[in-house]
C-alpha cells in the first residue's frame, strides 16, 4: 500500500516514514525542503536499506498534486507540511493561512478529483489552550486559539470533519500531538531547527552541545509543583507510531462511507521545564546552564493528555520514557554536531 507523506522529510514525517516502512507500507514523500535538509532522505535510506521516493514540491502547486495522484496509485495520506512557528505565525498570520488552511483545501479537493479517502491529518494539544481540567481528554473544549499557527489546526480540523461528513467518501482522523522530542535510536535522523530554536528541547542540546548561550526558563511562577509549566513530551517515534494506528483503523472503515475521529497523541504524564532539565542532566550526566527569566508570551500553564481513547480505539500507547527521548534527542545533537 502506498502512503503519500506530505512534510515526510521534517521532524515527525521523516520518522513516519521509518514505522510505516516497519509496518509493511510503502511512502512517498512529497516535501518542498523549505524547513528539512535533503540528507534526511539519505538517513532513512541507511535506516530502511532502501530509497524512498519523494516528490520536491510545494502543497500550495496544484499541478504537483495531479502529478504525484497520476503517477502514483495512492491509498491514504498522512498530511505533516505546515509552519509550525507559533511566534512567526503571529507576525505572518498569512503565511499560516496560505500554507497549513489554503493548502489543506487544495489537497482536500485533489482527494476527491482523484478519488484518495484515506486522510491523516497532524494536529496539536494547542487547539485545547489552558484546559479547565487535566489531564485532557477528546471531549475536553477547544478553546479560542491564542496564534495564528493554533487557529490554522483548529481550522484544519473543522473542514477535514466539515467534508467528511458530504460523505463523498473522505474518511479522516486527526491526531493532537503534545510535545513531540526525542529522535530516531540510529541518531540518523531527528529534529534539525534552522536558526534559533523555539522549543526546549532543541535548545537544551543546543545550548549543551555549546552552540547556544545560557537556556531561559520562561517563568517560574506558573502555579505547579515547582513554578515552571507543564508539558506532556512524547518520544516521536513513538508518536510516529500512532499515525501507523491511525492509518490502520482508516483503512478498517473500508465499507463506510464517511468516518472521522480525533485522538490525544500524548503519555498521559506532565513534566515541569526543571525536570526536563534534571531529567537530561541525570540521562546524559551533562550540565545545562540556565537562568529563569520571565515568561513567554503566549504559553499555557499545564497541559497533559488523557491518552484513554487512543489505548482502547487506536490499539497505541506510548512506551519510551522522557529519559529515553532526551538521551535520544542528546545523540542527535552529537551526531549533528560531528558533520
Ligand atoms: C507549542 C504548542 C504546540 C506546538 C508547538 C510548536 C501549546 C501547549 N503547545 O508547544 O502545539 O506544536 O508550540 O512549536 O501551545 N521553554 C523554555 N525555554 C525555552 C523554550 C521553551 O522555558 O527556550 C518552555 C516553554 O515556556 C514551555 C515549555 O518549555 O513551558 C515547552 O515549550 P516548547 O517546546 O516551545 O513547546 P510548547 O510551547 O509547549
């Protein structure tokens, strides 16, 4: 079965690719390279012992939607291409708006020309903002988005369920990942931020691995165990994992004519920025140099999943700890280093 992965050399794509390749599908990647490196594709060579087919080419360029559907006999697609800067998205909310909604219509539409009605789409925890209760569960609110990058999600989900349910044949899930860390156990691929990176993680190896100054802790004076926010980090492989689930149970729905559901893609445990910190000091024995500073603009104070839904309906459960995926993400940093 062929599986077209659209952003499949980024982050989380590019490990998709890797647990689709281990669970019997083949991917075709269609990316533009705008936020990924081309040595991606040579990563997943070394790690699957075969090329992966990629389209280089933009969401936006319809053109390349009827090339890839004409030449390709696609069964599903898992859709990662967007921006994911939530402060960028604030300064060029249109870029948002081209790339993660513009873009999610056309492909929607190019799913019904060519008939494809097998969809992942990549979500986030961010359409719940600072939920009233924790940990959060599917049925929790979606709140008003606080970034241009968390309405476009919000957005994406509401027409992927709005056209689903034409029952034109669309079947969809939508999985709202927490915080995705961590890198592929071969160190051959993982997260590669180009510039200053905006997430923790990154920076802290970044920050170790001496290419950054001092971490800043964003506030530590949010009401949690030790005043810093909460986060639920999920290892990407294993959130690489749920969209294999995900893409299981889509095709399962064969018979229907229209389905749709969303899943919480967490651990179901909350960690403050200071234990991420402890807990890369004691995996790795390094220091991480930082100081507190006042908090970011925009953050929520705790936010962890409920991940019951996706354990019963999915079949998926995270299973590598927060330790596992800071050593992991500390070895890509390394091997990143070296080149
Ligand atoms: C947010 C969104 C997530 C989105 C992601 C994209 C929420 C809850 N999550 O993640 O959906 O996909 O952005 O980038 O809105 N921190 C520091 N110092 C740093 C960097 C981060 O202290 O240098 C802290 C932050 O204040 C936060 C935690 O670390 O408390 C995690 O931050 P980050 O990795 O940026 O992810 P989120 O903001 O949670």
């Amino acid at each position: 079965m062929k599986i077209l992965v659209t952003g499949g050399a980024g982050f989380i794509g590019s490990h998709t690719v890797v647990e689709l390749y281990k669970a019997g599908y083949e991917s075709i990647i269609l990316d533009n390279f705008s936020n990924s490196e081309k040595a991606v594709l040579d990563g997943l060579t070394t790690i699957i012992g075969q090329s992966v087919k990629y389209y280089e080419a933009d969401i936006n360029d319809a053109a390349a939607w009827d090339k890839v559907f004409t030449e390709q006999q696609i069964d599903g697609i898992i859709h990662f291409a967007a921006n994911k800067a939530v402060g960028e998205s604030v300064k060029e909310p249109l870029k948002y708006y081209r790339n993660n909604v513009a873009a999610t219509v056309l492909m929607l539409e190019k799913m019904q020309e060519h008939g494809v009605s097998n969809l992942v789409f990549s979500s986030s925890c961010t359409v719940y903002g600072q939920p009233d209760a924790l940990p959060v569960t599917e049925k929790s609110s979606v709140k008003p988005a606080n970034s241009p990058y968390g309405n476009t999600k919000q957005i994406c989900e509401e027409i992927i369920s709005d056209t689903v349910a034409t029952e034109k044949g669309l079947k969809a899930i939508s999985l709202r990942y927490f915080n995705p860390i961590g890198a592929h156990e071969s160190a051959l691929i993982g997260e590669l931020p180009i510039g200053v990176p905006a997430n923790l993680v990154p920076f802290i190896t970044q920050t170790v691995a001496g290419l950054r100054g001092q971490l800043s802790v964003f506030g530590d004076d949010y009401p949690t165990s030790d005043g810093t926010a909460v986060r639920d980090y999920i290892h990407v492989v294993d959130l690489a994992k749920a969209h294999v689930s995900a893409l299981a149970l889509l095709l399962e729905q064969k018979d229907k004519n229209t389905y749709y559901d969303f899943f919480n893609i967490g651990t179901g445990k909350g960690s403050t920025v200071l234990e991420v910190i402890q807990a890369f000091e004691s995996s790795t024995g390094l220091k991480v140099d930082y100081a507190i500073k006042p908090r970011r603009e925009g953050d929520v104070t705790a936010v962890y999943a409920d991940c019951t839904k996706s354990n019963e309906v999915l079949g998926w459960k995270a299973e590598k700890t927060l330790a596992e995926a800071l050593a992991d993400a500390w070895r890509w940093q390394v091997a990143v280093s070296k080149r």
